[in-house]
C-alpha cells in the first residue's frame, strides 16, 4: 500500500459504503420495488428490476438522488399512465425500509470510530436521499451517529452535493478546523475529489475506482489505525 502517513485534528467519512454495508440493501431495495410494481401493473418482474438498475445507475451519474424521480421514470418507461402520486410515495418508503432492513455498518466501523474518538473529531459528509430529513432518518437507524461531531448532508444542509467542496467546507467550519486538517474517507473517486478540492486529505477505502486524487488507499477501514 502506497501513500504518505498523514496528522490530522478531525476525520470525516462518507457514509453508505464507507461506514455503512449497503450492497444487500441496495438490492433488496430494489428487488421490493421491482416486485411490487411487477405484481400491480402485470409487467415481467426481470424486465422491472433490469429497468430500474439502469435508471439508478442513471440518476446516480447525473446526482439525482430523490426516488421519487426514479420511480416516476420507472413506471412512464414501462408505459403506466394512470395517476401514480399515491404509489410512487407508497414505493419510497418501501424502498428505503427495505434499505435499512438489511444494511448494517461493517465489522471494523465502530471499532474505527472508537479508537479516533478520544484524540480527533469526528464527521460525516454525504449525499442527501433526495428528500429532506431521509438520510438523517438512516444514519440513526444505523446506531452510529451518536458518535459524530457533525453531520453534513450534502443537498440538504448545502445547495450543492458532492463532488462539489460545499458540504466538505461546511463541514470542517462546523468542527472548528481547517480543512488542511481533515481527513476524509470515501469509497469513490467523486468523493475524494471534492475533498481533494475543499484542501483536505483523502483516503479510499475498498475501491477500485481509478483515480490519482487519494493520498491513501486502504482495503480496510482499521488499516488507518494499523
């Protein structure tokens, strides 16, 4: 592993991904919306969960996050024409209790968490779900965030979500530190471009995305500590 040993005063993390194990809750979430909407319209469930993939990967690379859009495009691509604002908002909460239900954080999270706790502050920055008060709702299902500092929910406590340094920024004027002071751990390139950009140091943690921008890669998130 390359990269160079950095001190810092705090450590801000991403959080789906990062701290948070969502890939079963991403799919389930999925997997829920595509067999409700497969089962109401008469549609083939394979061609349901295939179409709302693509349209998540879609909006996700345009950092379009609220799931009502997404659900909207679901069922105007599969050609229901009938007022939906009542099933679209039925499909959103389905989706995220669906997420919760089944992410976790991962096994060296809290030990993480725990061992910078006493000497660095500690923050979160990470994208908003699209609708005010959502990501929040997750983040304190998950049983973590009463060990931050602070929390930046990019799209809802700024105008602008990541990569844009915005959220990073505010963050770090929330913990009372310079941002040359900051660490911060994501799990992909846009990430650590944003604070890269905000003048912070950056990790990536269990990713292959190509980028030169990290000054670290680690594959766990205890090797910062190790």
């Amino acid at each position: 592993m390359q990269g160079r040993p950095v001190e810092v005063k705090a450590v801000l993390f991403d959080f789906d991904d990062t701290l948070m194990h969502v890939e079963d809750g991403r799919r389930s979430a999925r997997e829920a919306v595509a067999t409700a909407v497969a089962s109401l319209h008469g549609v083939s469930m394979e061609e349901t969960s295939t179409m709302l993939e693509y349209i998540e990967n879609r909006m996700e690379a345009r950092r379009l996050f609220d799931r009502r859009a997404w659900f909207l495009d679901l069922l105007d691509r599969l050609g229901v024409r009938e007022e939906r604002q009542g099933e679209v908002l039925g499909l959103v909460k389905m989706y995220w209790d669906s997420w919760i239900r089944h992410s976790k954080p991962f096994p060296d999270a809290e030990t993480l968490i725990k061992s910078l706790r006493p000497s660095r502050r500690l923050g979160i920055v990470a994208n908003t779900d699209g609708i005010p008060g959502f990501k929040r709702a997750r983040m304190e299902a998950s049983g973590l965030l009463h060990y931050f500092d602070v929390v930046v929910v990019a799209g809802d406590d700024t105008e602008e979500t990541k990569p844009d340094s915005a959220p990073f920024l505010l963050a770090a004027e929330l913990l009372g530190v310079e941002a040359e002071d900051c660490l911060y751990v994501g799990d992909r390139a846009s990430d650590v471009l944003g604070a890269v950009t905000a003048g912070m140091s950056a990790v990536l943690v269990r990713s292959e995305d190509h980028t030169s921008l990290p000054h670290l890669r680690i594959k766990t998130l205890l090797e910062l500590i190790n």
